[in-house]
C-alpha cells in the first residue's frame, strides 16, 4: 500500500508517529475525502480547490499551523495516478498525510437498487463539530457499525428534537412533488456534494427547501438519497426504525440527476 506523508511517499501499512501526539490521543486532525476523475485532480468532478478550501477553512478556525499547500498537492497528485479516491488529512504542526482506496465494489449495485438505512432513534451517535470533519470520527463509525449489524448499510443521526440531519457518510436528500429537500446546515458536516448541488439547483431556479426534517415532512417524502463526494448520490430504499420500517421509491431518473451534479457533469452556474 502506498502513502504519502510529511513531504514523501512511503510503502507499508505504517506510520511513525509519537504516542504524545495530539492526533493520536485526541483524534487531532481534519481530513477530506474526494473522488479523483480520470486521474485528474483539475477534472471539474474532483472538487480539487473546494477541498483544499474545507482544510484551510478548519486549520485556520483552530489556529493551526498551515501546510505546505503546495507539497499538498504534489502528494495528492502522486496518489491520483493509483487510487480514484484520496483520504488528506492535516496535523495541527502542518504535517499532510494522504491515503488512496478503491471505490465500493458494490457500488454500481447500491446506485441501481438502493440501500437500507437505519434512524438512530435514541439519538446515541452525535457528530464532534460538525462544521468540520475532524479525526475525531467515532461517532459515525459506531453509527454505522450498529446499522450494520441490523442489515443496513447507513445511519441517520438525530438531533435532540428528533429531526433528520445526515447520514453516518452523507447528507440527506429528499423528494416530493417536484421538490427537492435536505436537512438545514445547523448541526451537520456541510458536506462538498451538498454544496454542489444547492448551487446547481439554485442556478436552474429550482432552489432546494432546507427546512428541518421533522417527523412529519420525513413521512411525506416519495424519494430518498444521500450523497457524498465518493458515492455521488445512491437511493435509500428502505428504512429501519423501532415501530416499523418505511418503503421509498429509488427513482433512477433523480438519482442521476444528483449523480450528474456531484460528478461534475452538470455545472453549478
């Protein structure tokens, strides 16, 4: 396995790093994880500069030390030509750390059949500041791992009154009547599809609704998916929850509408 970390490439599965190290022992890090198309961090889909925009926004938030954006973007780009999706994550000293992976096996599947998702209804798993996506990712992890263990694939996360905001991976997207609906931004990861795709409605005069997801609107929606920057956008079929499970429609035609967005297909102005 390949890596690139503190300006090199390294082969192996391991790291050195300090058992003092604040990333170690407080998940001190911020990361993002992007899709690289066709090997190119400038393809349109790859998000390259808004990502690079989402660490500056959280390094410079925590007063952190700025990396080397520049040594950044030739590891990355070393990546790319290996690995069509890359995991950069930042230090508080300035260090980058970069891992490559493959895309879901089975995501051809999931975007054509659909998934299940189960609500955290007790309202268990909570994301730590979720403005930003820092290391600290535990939470989701277990989210996830609980749906899981119940046949889903996904976790939806709650807030206290008992609204919808995101999935364990992504933001939550629905469909009704010729509208398109997520989650407001209070209390989730503004994620770079979400980003996209509010853009792009916006630019069609098709704005999406942000209201909260309360219990209500939940059970009006005909169409349900979610999307982030490595999936693009897959269908949520079924949903798991305590007094019964819940049937949507995983319409193809919206599904590649998110798709087309999030890929770069569709642009935002």
């Amino acid at each position: 396995m390949a890596v690139w970390y503190d300006g090199a490439p390294l082969e192996g599965d391991f790291l050195s790093i300090a058992a003092t190290d604040p990333a170690l022992l407080y998940g001190a890090t911020v990361f993002t994880t992007l899709r690289v198309y066709n090997c190119r961090l400038d393809h349109p889909g790859t998000a390259w500069q808004a990502h690079c925009d989402r660490l500056r926004h959280s390094v410079q938030a925590f007063d952190w030390v700025e990396p080397d954006w520049t040594r950044l973007d030739q590891g990355a780009t070393w990546m790319a030509q290996q690995y069509p999706v890359l995991r950069l994550t930042l230090f508080p000293d300035g260090r980058e750390w970069i891992m490559g992976r493959d895309l879901p096996a089975d995501l051809d599947q999931r975007q054509a059949q659909g998934i299940i998702a189960w609500v955290d209804e007790a309202g268990d798993y909570g994301r730590s500041l979720p403005g930003h996506k820092t290391g600290n990712y535990l939470s989701c992890w277990l989210a996830r791992q609980a749906a899981q263990s119940l046949g889903a694939q996904e976790a939806i996360l709650i807030n206290p009154q008992n609204h919808w905001l995101e999935t364990s991976t992504g933001t939550l997207w629905g469909w009704q009547q010729g509208q398109w609906y997520t989650p407001p931004d209070a209390g989730i990861l503004p994620g770079m599809a979400r980003s996209r795709i509010l853009k792009a409605q916006a630019a069609i005069n098709q704005p999406v609704d942000e209201q909260p997801w309360t219990q209500t609107l939940v059970r009006q929606l005909t169409h349900l998916f979610y999307t982030n920057s490595v999936v693009e956008a897959v269908p949520i079929r079924r949903i798991l929850r305590i007094a019964s499970a819940v049937n949507y429609n995983p319409n193809q035609a919206l599904s590649q509408h998110l798709r087309q967005i999030v890929s770069g297909e569709m642009t935002e102005s």
